[in-house]
C-alpha cells in the first residue's frame, strides 16, 4: 500500500520507556492487532525505545517512523511538541533531550515532599517502582502508585485532587523552550507537530501566539484526532491545520491497557481536506522491504 492510502497512522503512543505500561514490542504487536497501518512510538523527551519499537514493527511488516514528544515550557505552560521521523542519532537531538530529562529527580524530590506534608509518605520511592526509566519519573508514576496504595480510585481522580496547578503535589518546572526543541527535530530531518493543542488552557491569545513562534520556528504541523481531544477539538484545529497551512497528525496518546481511553488505532481517519503529515514524511518511513 503506498502512504497516501494510508489512513490509520497511529503517531503518538508511550511505553515503559517514559510513562507507558507496555515494552515496545509489546505495543508494536498491539498497533499491528488494531489495524495500523503506520506506527510511531513518542516516548516523553526519551528515544531510548526507538529502536526496539523499529526493530519490532519491521518484524510484523509494519511501516514506521521514529518519534518523540518533548516537554516544552511556553508562557509559563507546558506545551508538548512531538517529532516525527527525526534521527535518533543526531547529536543535538541526543543532547537536547537529556537536558530536558535532567530535573526530572529533583521535580519527583520536590513532589514527594509536599505529597508526604499533606500525609502522603513514601511518594518517590513508590513512584519511582513504577518507571521503567528512572531519568523519565513522570506524574504518571506518582499516580499509578497513590491508586496502588489506596490513596484514590483512578489515576484521573490523582491528577485532578495532587497533580495539577494549585494541587499539593504540583511543583512548577522549566523545561525545554518552544525554538530549541523544534530546531532539534527538524535539524535532524524530522517534522515538528504541535501535540494535543486542545488540552491546553490557552487563551485565545496565547494560542495564536504559540502556533505563530512554532512556525517561525520551522514547526509545520498539529495533531488534529488525538485521544485528548473532543470531536469539537478535531473540527477546531482541523480549521487550524488549513488556516495555518499546517499538515495534520493522527494519534491515540495511549499509555496503557488499563488507563487510556483511546486504545492504539481506533480513532477516526483525518478529515479528508486536510494533509496528513505523513505525506510528508515517506523518505522517513522505515518499511520492512526497505531497509
Ligand atoms: P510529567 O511529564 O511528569 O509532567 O507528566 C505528564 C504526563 O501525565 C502526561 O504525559 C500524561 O501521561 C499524564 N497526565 C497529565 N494529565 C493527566 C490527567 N489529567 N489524567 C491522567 N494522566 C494525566
Ligand atoms: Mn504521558
Ligand atoms: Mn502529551
Ligand atoms: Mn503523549
């Protein structure tokens, strides 16, 4: 089949290398099962898993690009910016993301504290039984280990009453900055696409300002169907994609079995008027035939 008639691309997923539950052979298998068509593994600021996640997907005949998903502090927000078929092994790229990585200690440090203030003991040591990486302990991991532990029913209901803004387990971070992380995508042949931009809560303001230093920057798309967004989000930033000129991305953001909504390829195709960002990326893809 050639990438223009391709229509589920699933480009944005995480394993056990950053905040998913699944190895990347695993989740390779689990694409594959769903229909898939074009698969990309976006492990948070980490491209540890890229060649696990390649050698897999080559394995089951499935075509791939390499991807990431980088933290990014824009405004005083954090924005994520995800990478698609950059090079693993460019040396700003290598660098750029352990910088981002570094901090991520000291921020779970900081969290467990104020979680062990309010009688929450234990924090970072049970979070970080629950990353794969330690360089990539996450939220995410501090709520698999309070839902463990009885503190709440959900990982949603975690976030919503310690993880967030304003909560007792939020501690403020800097991460990468909008320029550097895109430059660092593209000057290693990828593309950057701006990630969920739906979760975000950005004025309308702000918004256009984000979209506008992206592109300036050299960033050239959005992610319209994503599991974080409502079918309002896709026809919002499908209208994005064609006022900004921008090419539209495609993906289920799962993480796990037993937390995500979205499962890896079941979400609706692009609307047809748009350009999908694999289109542009068909040098990149790494197919089994072409190695
Ligand atoms: P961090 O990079 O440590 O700030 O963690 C961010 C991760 O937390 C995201 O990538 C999501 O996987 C997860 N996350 C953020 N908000 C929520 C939420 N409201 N419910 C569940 N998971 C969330
Ligand atoms: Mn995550
Ligand atoms: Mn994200
Ligand atoms: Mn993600």
């Amino acid at each position: 089949m050639t990438p223009a008639a391709w229509t589920n691309a699933d480009l944005h997923c995480h394993s056990c290398v950053s905040d998913g539950t699944l190895e990347p052979e695993a989740l390779a298998a689990r694409a594959q099962a769903n229909g898939v068509e074009l698969w990309a593994l976006t492990d948070h600021d980490e491209i540890g898993g890229q060649q696990r996640a390649r050698q897999a997907a080559q394995a089951l005949g499935l075509p791939y690009l390499t991807g990431v998903e980088i933290s990014v502090t824009f405004a005083g927000v954090t924005v994520h910016i995800v990478g698609l078929g950059v090079d693993p092994d460019n040396v700003a790229l290598v660098q750029g993301l352990a910088n981002t990585r570094d901090g991520r200690i000291a921020r779970a440090q900081e969290m467990a504290a104020e979680l062990a203030q309010v009688g929450i003991p234990g924090a970072f040591e049970g979070a970080l039984n629950y990353a794969g990486n330690p360089e990539l302990i996450a939220r995410t991991h501090f709520a698999r280990y309070m839902v463990e532990t009885g503190y709440c029913a959900s990982t949603h209901e975690v976030f919503r009453k310690y993880l967030v803004e304003g909560k007792p387990g939020f501690v403020e971070h800097r991460w990468a900055k909008l320029g550097d992380a895109v430059t660092w995508i593209t000057q290693s042949g990828g593309i950057a696409v701006i990630a969920h931009p739906g979760r975000y809560k950005l004025t309308v303001n702000e918004e256009f300002a984000l979209f506008t230093e992206f592109k300036a920057h050299g960033g050239r798309g959005v992610e319209v169907v994503t599991g974080s967004h409502t079918s309002a989000d896709f026809a919002k930033y499908a209208d994005m994609a064609i006022e900004l000129d921008l090419l539209a991305s495609r993906g289920s953001d799962f993480h796990s079995p037993e937390e995500s909504r979205t499962d890896l390829g079941t979400l609706p195709a692009l609307p047809v008027r748009l350009t999908p960002v694999w289109e542009a990326l068909t040098d990149r893809v790494q197919r089994p035939d072409h190695r």
